[in-house]
C-alpha cells in the first residue's frame, strides 16, 4: 500500500481534482446541515441511533446466532467465512455451481474490501456495477473515493468523456442526459444477468432479514431480477430488533446524503419464490475479536454514512484515493489500521488535524478522534528503535518535571544548541519547527 504522504502529495498536483472535491464536499456538507436543522428530533434520533449500535457492541455474539438462526429458518443460505479470501471462494463456488456467467452488482463497501471484482473477472466472469457513481469508477479501473459517494472526485465533463471514451457516448454532460444514458445500457445488464450480488446496511436479529437502503432503484433490480442474490457482509451489520433499525434508518440518510430518507428501503426476509435462492456471505474474521476489545469496538459501531469524510478538511483537499485503502476518511483511519496491520500505513494516522469536525457530524457518535490518537500511539511504537524510545521517555520527563525543563531551557539557550538541532535524528523536526528558546527569553 503507498504512503500518504505520496499520494496526497500527487492529489495536490491536480488542479481539476482540487476544483471537484470543493465544490462536491461543499455541497454535501452545506445539504446535511440544512437537512439536520429541518428534521424535528434528529438529536434524539441520534443519540437513540447510538445507543442501538452499543447493544450490538454488548449483545453481538448472542445476536448474530439469532440472525443465523431465523435466516435458515426463512431460507436464506448462511455462509459464515473468517477472512477475505475464503469469501472471494465462497461467492465463486456459489457462482460456478449455478453456471452463472454474467453478474450484476449494486454498491458494496465489503465487497470492495475483498477484492470481489477482480477474482470474479479473473474467473470469466463478467461484473458490472449498477451504482451509477460504482459503474463510473469501474469504467476508470478505480476504487470509490468515498463511502456513500463513489464518484464525489469527478465533474461532469469528465463523466460524459468516460463515456465517450469507453461507450461511445455523444451527448452533452448535462446530468439528465448522462443518467438516461447509463440507464439505458445498464437496463440491458440486468435483463443478460444470471445472479445479482449486493452488499446490506443491517442484518435484523429479530427477524432474520436484510435491510438494503439505495436511492437509484438499481439494488432492487439486482436482488429481485434474477433467480440467485447473493449478500456479502459483515458481522458488525446486525441489530436487535426493528425499533433499533428505525433509530437508525432515521439517522444514516440525513448524515449520508442530506436526505429525509432515501428512496428506496429494501427488506430481504428470503426467496420470493421456490425456485430462486437468497445466500448470505457473512464475513467475520478478525471482527468478532476487535469488537470484545476495548480499545477498539467502537470502530465497527460505524454505520457507514461517510458524513466524517465530507466534512474533514483533510479529505475536502486531497480526496479519498490519496488514502490509498478501501476506507478513506476519517472513519477509514482505524478501520485499515484493524484490517490490513501489515501494510505500510504509518503515516496515515497523520492523515488528520484532530479538529474534530467528524466526531461532530457522525450520527452513532463513534469517538473518531480518540481512535485515530490510538493507531498513532501504536504506530509510532511500532517504528520508534529502542534509542529513539529513550530518548522520547526523557523528552516527556523535561516536558512534565519543571525543574528538568528549566535546565534544559538553559542548555538549549547555550551557543551549542543552534548547529545540535539540525544534526541527525532532529533535523527532521527542526526542518518544519522552530525552538522559541534560541530567543534568549523564558516562554
């Protein structure tokens, strides 16, 4: 995985990039605000919303056997996997059994996580995302750059020459008109589609269903049109009850989209008919451990709305790609530190200003700032050597003695303090950072 530092580096040097990610987080952000204001009891519904993703936090061993339990007992084909690859092989082998030869897919975070796309197509499968925001970034071979907004980094004529490009495309870049364009190739993959393969935003203990929220009526499509759906998610999805999924169905379209509520609420309770199929590809993984560890739990409290996204100003500038993970954000911070620890991601915990803008606008009231100081924590432990260790321990003595720090604002007021600060381990602070004793006056 490339570094932060190089790949917002790159974003910066892109004027249009730049000019779409102010424009787009702006608009989003301003829509949000308006729409909190305009809606009687969001606080409320907010705090009630969170207190429903702490029971999961509580209860989410007890309620996942439940969920597992009422969904065989409605038909759906439950198959639990412990990692990322073991759920790519889940969904092939349930894709070959059928002969299934051309798939279309409504919008997946966790399908994007493991990689689902690329081992399909490897396979000779054909995908095609039915997102209109999912369909363009696969048209461009990228990944989302936001959660809930798959295309927030592109503008329209940039959209009507993938287009032109790929498709051959003639028409203006007025947004009816290249909305009306794609619904018209994308129609003719559903009707080709053997299987359809969606993602859900909660799994309802209660009942045993699946809760599919959308906007663009292509979910509905890919579930419902052909004769196999298959679900992929995660363990972190299920709620207790419909009175929690309420809550949160009230809060996640207002911070997602700025929306009262989205336009279509999509309720899996099994086969519709005899002769179709419902399988759930329920990932878990590391999960089930994170969510029993204090430290961390409240990561997977996330509801996915990607309101902490469009709000951070970090995001606002280089956009969700220079994050070069899955999860961009805010939220994406401790999310890749949990489910990559291997890859080279040290300084995306400095991907952040603490300003706490985004614990502000979450709906279920995730401590992203706590979180985010934590991976920092664990990732500058992994780096620092054993020297640089010590000599951190004795910088925290000067800064919390005074009596250690006095004296040390002697020696560094001394003639050898100047030429000291640009030679070896501190020339990397020093470069950016001034010393206000070398003034002569006590701070």
């Amino acid at each position: 995985m490339k570094r932060f530092r190089d790949t917002a580096r790159e974003a910066l040097r892109h004027p249009e990039l730049r000019r779409a990610l102010d424009h787009n987080t702006r608009v989003s952000v301003e829509k949000r605000r308006r729409r909190i204001a305009e809606t009687p009891g969001y606080a409320e519904a907010s705090r009630r919303a969170a207190r429903a993703r702490r029971r999961m936090l509580r209860e989410h061993r007890t309620l996942l056997q439940q969920w597992i339990q009422r969904a065989r007992s409605r038909g759906i084909q439950v198959h639990p996997v412990a990692s990322a690859g073991e759920a790519r092989r889940a969904v092939l082998r349930i894709l070959e059994r059928h002969g299934v030869r051309r798939v279309v897919k409504s919008k997946s975070m966790i399908t994007e996580e493991i990689g689902l796309n690329p081992a399909l197509e490897a396979a000779g499968i054909q995908v095609t995302e039915t997102d209109l925001g999912e369909w363009i970034v696969q048209l461009l071979g990228q990944r989302p750059s936001h959660i809930t907004a798959p295309a927030l980094h592109l503008r329209r004529h940039e959209i009507q020459h993938v287009f032109h490009e790929k498709l051959g495309y003639s028409g203006s870049e007025d947004p009816r008109e290249l909305a009306a364009f794609a619904r018209r190739y994308l129609r003719q993959r559903f009707l080709e589609a053997e299987a359809g393969i969606t993602g859900a935003n909660f799994l309802v203990a209660e009942t045993g269903g699946l809760v599919i929220l959308e906007n663009e009526g292509n979910a509905g499509f890919t579930l419902a049109w052909p004769r196999l759906h298959v679900a992929v998610t995660s363990v972190e999805k299920v709620v207790a009850d419909h009175g929690d999924l309420a809550d949160l169905l009230r809060v996640l379209p207002v911070a997602a989209t700025g929306q009262r509520q989205t336009a279509y609420v999509r309720f899996v309770q099994g086969p519709i008919s005899q002769d179709r199929e419902v399988h759930v590809v329920l990932l878990h993984g590391p999960r089930l451990d994170w969510l029993q560890d204090p430290d961390w739990a409240e990561t997977f409290a996330c509801i996915r709305c990607g309101a902490c996204s469009t709000e951070c100003p970090v995001y606002q500038i280089v956009g969700g790609h220079a994050y070069a993970s899955v999860y961009s954000g805010p939220i994406g911070i401790p999310l890749s530190f949990l489910l990559w620890p291997d890859e080279a991601l040290p300084d995306l915990a400095y991907a952040c200003t603490l300003c706490g803008r985004c614990v502000g606008v979450c709906p279920v009231e995730v401590p992203l700032v706590d979180l985010i100081l934590r991976v920092r924590q664990r990732t500058a432990s992994r780096a620092l050597s054993p020297l640089l260790k010590g000599w951190l321990r004795g910088w925290t003595l000067m800064m919390t003695s005074p009596p250690v720090q006095a004296m040390a604002r002697r020696l560094l007021r001394s003639p050898l303090a100047r030429p000291l600060s640009s030679f070896g381990p501190f020339r990397a602070w020093t470069r950016e950072r001034g010393l206000s004793f070398f003034e002569g006056e006590e701070p």
